[in-house]
C-alpha cells in the first residue's frame, strides 16, 4: 500500500510563503546569525540530558528507599519528555547543527527514551509536518479507534468521553512507542514505501530496531531492578518505570495536540484527485496554533515548541530563533490576511484542545464543531 498522492494548491496565496521566507532569510542574514543551535543550545543538551541520567544514577548509587527511588523515576520522566521536546526533535529536523553528523547522532538519543529515529522522522517529519491535519496523511491525527482527532473519522459512543480519557491515553505514548508501536509503524511504512525516504533498508533498520529496544529494556529497567531490588520492592520498581513514562506521555501530549486539535483548524480533505484547495504554507497557518508566547522559561523546557506556527513553517531552524521569527510570521500573516493563531497562556491552549475533544466526541462532521 504506497502512501496516496496529496498535491497542495499553487494558486491560492502563493506568494505569502516566498516573502516569508525572503524576510527570515534577510533577518538572519543581517543579524548575522546562524540558523542552527548555538552554545545555548550545548548547554540546554547538558540540562536535559542530565536531567535524565542523574536520578537514574542516584537511583541505582545513592538512594535507598522507596520514596526517592520513586522521585528519581518522575525527574527522568522530566528528562525524558525534555530530550525529546528540546534535543532530538531539533536533531531529527537537521536543525540541530548545520553538521548532519552532529544532528544524526544526536537523533539517536531517542533510542535513550525508548524510540526508534527512522520511525519518528517519518510519522512526523514525512506525513505530520507535510500534510497537516490532512485525512488520511497525517499520523498523528489518527491514532486509531480510540480517539477521535478528526471531523472526517468515524465517530463512535466511547468517544463521548474521550476529553476525559485522552490524558491518560497520552500518558501511555512512550510507552507504546518503546513496546509495540516501533515494530508496527516499520512495517508498515515499509509497506507504503516510506522508508526510502529516509534512505534506510528494512533489514538494517530492523535489526537495528531489535538490538536498540534490548539495550534500553537492559539499562533503564533492567539496572534498577538488579541494584535497587535489595533494599526497594520490586513492584515500586516497575510502577515507578511506568509513572516515568506516563509523566512524558502526558507532557509531550500537552505540547503537541494543543498545536493542531483545536477549534480553529479546518482538517482539509483531499478530493478524489488528491488536490488539497489550499496552499502548503497557508495550511499550516490554518491547522496550527501557538500558545503562551510570553513564558521564556516554558519555551525553554519545551524545546520552543509553543511557537508551533514558525516550526511548522521553518523545521529547519533552530528552535532557539523562534521567539524572534515569530515577529516576522505574524506581521506577514497579517499583512496577507492570513490567520495566526495563538493562545495567550498554555492553560488557554489545554482548555480549547479539551473543548475540541469534546466536540468532536459528541458531533459527527466539522458543521457541528462551531
């Protein structure tokens, strides 16, 4: 099954992203800065990293009870969510570094957290950040039957519910990411031809894939079940292994559906041409949205990734500049009567993806969500 053929309009606001780009390249170009990360970004890596191999190392060193072993667990799911907001995700972009070694490498830090870096940069490089919001396209809106994350999916009654239930479901990606979700996506982007992109043979990436989920079950479960066993249970062992995961479920699922399940998006659908009626650059105007632009030290946490709109429109750039751009992306959009979405806090941003979780649990088509 070869992923379908989805064509954006050409002729609808086609010059909006060409000045865009024009006005972010002059801004670099005069400012005399560099697209990619900088000694900033060396240092946010040694936070987060360490933010996520210190409680694992007092955990198996140092602690001896059952409480601190079981906070060690929640400051590595911190860690955890942190590596991936703010190191692999500008890694796997190629915005890391002007280097690709440096930003391949450091792409493999999510094998630390439990993934698998072909995988991630096809569910979201590939079809998330191409075909936004797009029926049929975009993984990330379509998580199976147990969510409804768009107008165009079949609704069911448990989803009635489903802005209730969602947070613990969020709570669980990693975990399934680090379980069975890498094995399934890898054969089946197999299947559609996907891994081609990224220049990677099934066998290699498989075997790959195999051995890189045996070494992590061997570190970070395996390490603390054999030195910290002696002197805590292990059921707090496990629990508090889980608890790590669910803490970066949830934290990554507050971050990233606020950006694109919300009222104001319009989740285009294909015509039977694969012809989507609008511009690639304006589409992710209209299906993103930021939120709490004013929270330095959020942004910082959370890899600048409340500046959703300037990720979606420049992944290649370093998360670092996004506060800065985003002055540019909004005067632009502006100036072309364009939408820029944004929500003034990150608790009005959760409050308007709870309203949509609702909407779209209790209406059948994209009429009933206003």
């Amino acid at each position: 099954m070869k992923i379908p053929v989805v064509k954006f309009a050409k002729d609808h606001n086609e010059d909006f992203y060409k000045v865009l780009q024009k006005r972010v390249n002059d801004y670099f170009k005069n400012s005399n800065i560099a697209r990619h990360g900088n000694a900033q970004m060396v240092f946010k890596t040694i936070v987060m990293i360490s933010l996520y191999v210190v409680p694992f190392m007092l955990m198996l060193f140092y602690f001896q009870n059952s409480l601190m072993v079981f906070l060690m667990w929640i400051m590595m799911g911190l860690g955890m969510a942190g590596i991936g907001l703010s190191i692999m995700h500008d890694a796997n972009h190629g915005a890391y570094s002007k280097n690709q070694n440096v930003n391949k490498a450091l792409g493999y830090i999510i094998t630390l957290v439990g993934g698998h870096d072909v995988n991630w940069r096809i569910q979201h490089n590939v079809l998330h950040h191409t075909y936004t919001n797009v029926s049929g396209m975009d993984e990330d809106i379509n998580p199976g039957k147990t969510l409804r994350f768009s107008p165009h999916e079949p609704r069911f009654a448990a989803h009635k519910y489903q802005h209730i239930y969602a947070w613990f479901l969020y709570g669980m990606m990693t975990v399934l990411w680090s379980t069975s979700k890498d094995f399934k996506q890898l054969f089946r982007y197999k299947k559609m031809e996907l891994l081609e992109t990224q220049n990677v043979k099934f066998i290699s990436s498989f075997v790959i894939l195999i051995v890189s989920k045996v070494l992590y079950y061997l570190v970070v479960l395996g390490l603390p079940l054999y030195f910290c066993s002696a002197y805590v249970p292990v059921w707090s062992i496990l629990l508090g292994y889980f608890i790590m995961h669910f803490v970066c479920g949830v934290i990554l699922g507050a971050i990233f559906q606020p950006a694109h399940v919300v009222p104001t998006s319009d989740y285009p659908l294909p015509d039977d041409s694969g012809n989507v009626a609008a511009d690639w650059a304006v589409n992710q105007l209209v299906n993103t949205s930021n939120f709490a632009p004013g929270a330095r030290l959020f942004s910082w946490y959370v890899g600048g990734l409340n500046y959703q709109v300037e990720h979606h429109l420049f992944p290649n750039i370093c998360h670092i500049h996004y506060r800065k751009i985003s002055e540019i992306v909004k005067a632009t959009a502006l100036e072309y009567n364009l939408p820029y979405n944004s929500q003034r806090t990150w608790g009005n941003a959760l409050v308007s993806h709870t309203k949509m979780l609702y909407n779209l649990g209790h209406y059948d088509d994209a009429h009933g969500l206003h």
